[in-house]
C-alpha cells in the first residue's frame, strides 16, 4: 500500500514538473516573440525619430534663429529674440482696419487679407503667408531693423494661388 502511494505521488510528481515545464517554455517562448516585437518597433521608432531630426535641421537652415552670420547684425541692439520682435512688428500691420497694407490683393471672399505665418529667413527677408479665409497667397519682403527698433517693410515679390 506504502509502495503504490509512493509511486502515485512519484507520477503526480513527474506530471506536474511536466505540466510546469511546458508552461514555462511556452510562457517563455511568448514573452520572447513579444519581446522581439517591441524591439523592432524601438528601431522603427528610433529611425523616425532620427529622420524627423534631420527633416527639422534642414528646415531651420534657412532661419534667423539658426544663422550666427546674420544675428550678428543685431548683437549692437540687443533683442533676445530679434526674429520673434521682427515677426511682431510685421504682425501689427494685421490691426490696421481692412486688408494689410503689404498685401497687394484686396480680400475677394468678404473679408480683408490678412498675413497668417512668417518666416526671418536673416537679416534681410522675410516669407509671409497671407489669406481672406477663402484665397491666399505668398510674399518675399525685404526688411530694415534700424537702431531706434524701427522696421521698414518691402514686398520684393508676391504670389496668389488660384484654383484650377
């Protein structure tokens, strides 16, 4: 009787050290497909990451805030940020009642042109997007930052898209 409870135990024992094996290694093998998953999404990742870096180093190459040469121009006034004060400067011509006066089209939707995005490219133009709502277009201004913070605007050129 002693003997046959020793080999019941004996089996429950090499069934249950089976059952934990195979367990295991199936445990194992998920968490290491798993884990192979998430390893080739870091890289995915990575790659983006160091994709959109380069995408964002090449747009700021033609940036005031990036260009030693030409905030040089400024060092003698000293702005601590000259593109932000030139963008605002240009943005106040927005308040004047109507189209903006560097706008060289006059709004055809109802309401007056405004500009919406600028650019510093340097010490010397600008890029500005301009629109009523419904059309828009793109301006290359020429600007002057004089000693007293006064700014003189110049359209060097303009362009309105226009719908096909």
């Amino acid at each position: 009787m002693r003997r046959s409870i020793f080999l019941y135990l004996f089996v429950f024992a090499m069934l249950f050290i089976l059952y934990q094996y195979v367990s295991a290694k199936n445990y194992f093998e998920k968490e290491s497909s798993k884990m192979e998953r998430l390893e080739s999404k870091v890289t995915k990742l990575e790659d983006s990451i160091q994709s959109l870096t380069l995408d964002k180093l090449n747009l700021q190459y033609f940036s005031l805030d990036n260009n030693d040469d030409a905030l040089s121009y400024y060092d003698h006034l000293e702005l601590k940020n000259p593109s932000r004060y030139i963008a605002d400067k240009l943005l106040e011509t927005n308040e004047e009642q109507g189209n903006n006066p560097l706008v060289p089209y006059d709004g055809m939707s109802g309401s007056p042109m405004k500009l919406n995005k600028i650019k510093v490219l340097n010490h010397k133009w600008i890029v500005v997007d301009f629109s009523d709502g419904k059309h828009w277009g793109e301006l290359l201004i020429e600007y002057k930052l004089k000693d007293d913070l006064g700014i003189d605007f110049t359209v060097l050129d303009h362009l309105l898209y226009t719908r096909n």
